[in-house]
C-alpha cells in the first residue's frame, strides 16, 4: 500500500468512526434528572383552609375547632353545642364523628371561666326535633391523645396532608376516577393536590413535578417498607432509623379508638426522641414521614369510625410515606388517593 493510500483509507476509517459515534449520540436521548420534591419547611407552612367563614376555623386538623358551620345555632350549652338546619355538608364531611386533634380552649363568655376541650372524636347526636347536633363535652367524647406535636418541627406538614386529603377523598372525586385508568386517575388526582397546596397553604408545585407525580409508578407493595426504603434517596442511616420506626409503628394494631389512642402516644414519643438525634443526615424528610405517618393513620382509622365502617384498613398510610420520600407531599397525596380508589 503507497503512503497516499495508506492515508486515504486512514481518513475514510476517522470520518466512519466520526460518522459513527454522531449516529449513536443523535439517538441516545439524555435521561432527564428528576426536580428535588417539594417538601416546605413546616414553620412556613401557612394553613388558611376556612379562615372566611362566621366564626371560626373549618377543619380540627388544623388544630382548631369548626364552629363556623353555615346556618349552625349555637345552642347556648354549657358545653359548646351547635344545630345544624342543613346536614347535608356535615355528614359528607364528619360522618358521625369530629375529630378534635388537639385540645383546644373556648374564650370565657358570659361571665364563664375558659373551658378546655379534650381531644378525641366526639359524636354526632339528634335533637329531639330530629335535627343534627354536636355538643363538645366529655359524655359524647371517644378521648384519644393529641395528634399535633408542636416539637416536631414538621408537624404542620401531616396536618396540611390531613386537609387536603379532607378536601379532596370525596364523594364526587371516587365519581370522577370510576371510568379512569390508572394514569388518568393519577393525572387528576395531581390537579386536585396541585390546586389545594397552593390555593389553601400557598405551597406551589412546578410543572415539572407535577408531571412527574403524574408519570410515577404506582407500585402494590407500599406495605413493605423495607423494600422501598432500600432504594430510596434516603443515606443509608436515615434509611436504618426510619425503617426501625416503621418497624415499630407496623406491630401497633389501630382497629379501635383505644388502640387509636396507643399510637399516638408512641409515635409522639418517637418524634420527641428525634430531636436528640444527632446523626440524621435529612432530618427535614425523616421529620416530614413520621408527621405524615402519624397524621395519615389517624385520618384512615378515623373515615371508617365516622362512617360506621369498620376501622381496620390497609397500610394506606404507608402509600403516604413512601410516595413523600419519593415526589414530596403532591406524591404522598396522591399515591395515598390511589391506593384508597383503585
């Protein structure tokens, strides 16, 4: 072969190469990194859900009492009691149940002292007219500790999961998702998360992780959590201590109020306890699942309670935390409504 040859085909071999290595970068499509998950710092959560109506406070999940029923008569009990003309809205609401999460103070009137109601669930009663009523003393009381935990620097966060999964596991929502498939249901039920979080808690989700919430893989076995935090974003050592309190909290059986009760109280001293941990590496999102642990099995024991339905459930709550640790509080909405609609 002379030089020039030798050449030539040298070239002819660098420009197939070149040719080449272009054909293979045109077709490998860059694999897009996911967004960082929106989870708020709990202090600057800002819960405003109900702050427009007459008197008061909407949901007890935001750690108020709901005395600004529409046309609610306040019946001058010694206890706060209220009639209600039109029910329709309580009952879709409350069931036969409302839930007091933590104990709450009345203002002193009429010359009274202050009075301290007691958290728990207090039942729903008739008048002898047969109208609907609720009178807050102990003698229609189901007492079950304080779900709110101001030491726990992310405890607003479950209560803001506890609203809108108030707002939004509805009667016309299960209408919605009966003809839908699973992404179809997953892209509404987005919407809805998107629209409460930023509308009632000015917590904005981007374009991007709401597509990506939307895209998420719904996988049936939330209930194992080992698995799943095996391959979570979490450090090896926030993955062990979580999982040891998920191991903890899954041997607690919550199928009465009583038991209700049990939970609560340990899962605030695991929170308490928390705080003198100094080796978390996340503690923002170790706090924010053991709030939204905490809050979302009381809000699943609670909708079957307040609708005479049995309280034993599926480990629904689990969907929250693993789909918090994977897409932030829109995903743990979400993945939580699926597991409860599909």
């Amino acid at each position: 072969m002379t030089t020039r040859n030798f050449f030539y085909a040298l070239s002819l071999t660098t420009i197939s190469l070149f040719i080449a290595s272009c054909e293979k970068a045109i077709i490998s499509e860059p694999i897009a990194a996911p967004v960082k998950a929106t989870i708020p710092d709990g202090s600057r959560i800002r819960i405003h859900f109900g702050t427009s109506t007459m008197n008061g406070c909407l949901y007890s999940f935001s750690n108020c009492i709901w005395i600004g029923w529409e046309k609610a008569t306040d019946l001058n009990q010694q206890s706060p009691a209220f009639q209600f003309e039109d029910e329709t809205e309580v009952n879709e609401q409350f069931g036969n149940y409302f839930p007091l999460t933590a104990d709450f103070t009345v203002e002193a009137q009429n010359g009274t002292a202050p009075q301290v109601l007691k958290s728990g669930f207090y039942r729903f009663q008739r008048s002898p007219i047969g109208k609907k009523i609720i009178s807050f003393n102990n003698e229609n009381l189901q007492p079950v500790a304080p779900l709110v935990n101001p030491n726990n620097p992310q405890d607003n966060l479950g209560q803001l999961h506890n609203l809108a999964m108030q707002a939004i596991f509805t009667a016309q929502t299960k209408d919605e998702v009966k003809s839908l498939d699973l992404q179809a249901t997953r892209k509404l039920l987005t919407a809805k998360s998107a629209q409460f979080l930023q509308t009632e808690a000015d917590v904005e989700l981007s374009e991007t992780e709401q597509q990506q919430i939307e895209n998420a893989t719904f996988a049936d076995n939330y209930d194992n959590h080992r698995a799943w935090l095996a391959t979570s974003k979490l450090s090896a050592n926030d993955r062990l201590i979580l999982g040891n309190i998920l191991d903890q909290v899954s041997e607690i059986p919550v199928n009465s109020p009583e038991q209700l009760n049990e939970f609560v109280k340990a899962v605030t001293e695991i929170e308490n306890e928390l705080l003198l941990n100094t080796t978390l590496d996340d503690s923002k999102l170790v706090f924010s699942a053991v709030s939204v642990m905490k809050y979302s099995r009381y809000y699943w024991f609670w909708k079957g309670l307040a609708n005479d339905q049995t309280p034993v459930r599926p480990d629904w709550w689990k969907a929250d935390v693993k789909g918090l640790i994977e897409g932030g509080i829109g995903q743990a909405l979400v993945d939580s409504l699926v597991a409860a609609l599909k």
